[in-house]
C-alpha cells in the first residue's frame, strides 16, 4: 500500500502540476539541478536504482536527488506522467522566468549567437537544437510561430538543458538585435564565411524553410555544404553544423 509520503507527494504533484514544467527521466532532472532550476517535486518507481543512477552519472547531485526523489508505485507514477521515462523518474520545475531569458537575449555585447527557429513544426526538433545550444554555449534559442518550445515534449527531447540556455518565442519582428545570418541553399558557403559572436543565426522550418519576411531582414545569405541531389539536413544537424563552424576548433569553452 502507498505510504503517507508517497500519497502526500502525489497530492502535491496534482496541485503543482498546472504551474511547472515536466521534467521528464533522470537527466532532465540532472541537467534542471546543475543549472539552478527550482525544481517543485520529483517522484520515482525506484527510488534505490535512481539514487544508484546519480553516484554514477552525477555524484555531485546524489544527496540533492536522494533528498528530492519520493518513491511512489509503479502504476501512480505511469498516472502522473504522460508516459513513463526508462529511467522511472519525473520531476516537476518551475519555467524560467520571461523576464530572465529577454535579459539575456538581448544583453549587449554577448559572447555567443542566438539560434532562431523560424516557425518549427517539430517539437522533439526544436528540444534537441535546446540541447545543442546549451552544450555549445549559445547565448539561447528564439522561436517564431504558434508553438511553445517549452512545451514537454521540446523539454523532454532537451533533457532538461532549457534551463542551461534563453529558450523563448518572439515575433519575427522583434528578435534581439545584431546581424542575422540566415541559412538558405542560395547563400555564401558557410566555410567562406566568419559568423560573429553577436550574430543570429536563423533556421526554417522543417517544411517549408525560411520565411521570406525573416530571409528580407537577412544581413547575410549562408549555406551549408551539401552534396548535389541531398535535398536538405536535419533541423538540429544543420544547428550543430553553423555552431561548429562559428564556435572553430580552438574556440575556448
């Protein structure tokens, strides 16, 4: 039978939900941590194989995870969670602040880009460029169009690395400022091309490309090298590619 905790927790779960963001399998919780979220409640089907997880994959976490994490049984947590992690656990954090991520999108000068997702339709696509822009050190990633790229399936398929970077939407007319590179087959060969530490870097959509609003407001053209009859790349390889290519092979972390 669940115990008092594992039924406290549940409730707690319940009410906080609706105001959080989903931090779905022990790296996402992992990542959450390392980078100051606040996270509101963590629940798990087994809780000594997470405990053993984080001494050895993130001994700097044990005791914080061992604290947070609440054993429930295996049925409630696949009641709580859309679908269950293979790592059997989930955590609830709350969203970055608005406010914080403009900060830092808009500060003057920054050190690293800022990925622009012109109207993506893929949201696991637009969680693994969160995932790429944090490991690279972008400064964050702005989305264009009606989808939330803080939604749980984009926050699952970052592994929890939104709260590593500035991760929001804006209107297409009102990005931060400094030059805008957008990559499109028509532009200049990227390795011809020195991308600066305040640009933008701007992608389409998985379908449709580019936007001619946002291709219009371009400060430059670029493209990735590709092989004749290869129609295109995949949204985040095309991301990992023109970040390689700015950050160079002896760029400091």
């Amino acid at each position: 039978m669940i115990d008092d905790q594992a039924a406290q927790a549940v409730r707690h779960w319940r009410a906080t939900a609706p105001d959080t963001v989903l931090l779905d399998g022990f790296h996402a919780l992992k990542h959450a941590l390392r980078f100051g979220a606040e996270v509101r409640a963590a629940v798990t089907s087994d809780k000594a194989a997470a405990v053993e997880l984080a001494a050895d994959l993130a001994d700097d976490l044990t005791e914080v995870i061992a604290d947070l994490l609440v054993e429930v049984e295996a049925g409630t947590l696949r009641d709580l969670v859309p679908r269950v992690h293979p790592t059997r656990v989930a955590a609830l954090a709350v969203r970055r602040g608005r406010r914080e991520n403009l900060d830092e999108l808009c500060e003057r000068p920054r050190s690293a880009p800022v990925v622009v997702l012109d109207n993506p339709r893929n949201l696991g696509n637009v969680g693994a460029v969160v995932r790429l822009a944090a490991g690279f050190g972008a400064t964050g990633v702005v989305t264009t169009g009606d989808i939330d790229p803080w939604h749980p399936n984009a926050v699952r398929a970052g592994a929890g690395l939104h709260f590593a970077t500035a991760v929001e939407r804006l209107p297409g007319d009102a990005l931060p400022e400094g030059p805008l590179y957008v990559l499109d087959p028509e532009g200049a060969d990227i390795r011809s091309v020195t991308i600066p530490d305040d640009a933008l870097l701007a992608f389409g959509s998985e379908r449709h490309g580019i936007s001619p609003e946002l291709r219009e407001q371009a400060t430059r053209l670029v493209a990735l090298p590709m092989r004749p009859q290869v129609s295109s790349y995949n949204l985040a390889t095309s991301v990992a590619m023109a970040l390689f290519h700015w950050g160079g092979p002896a760029r400091p972390a």
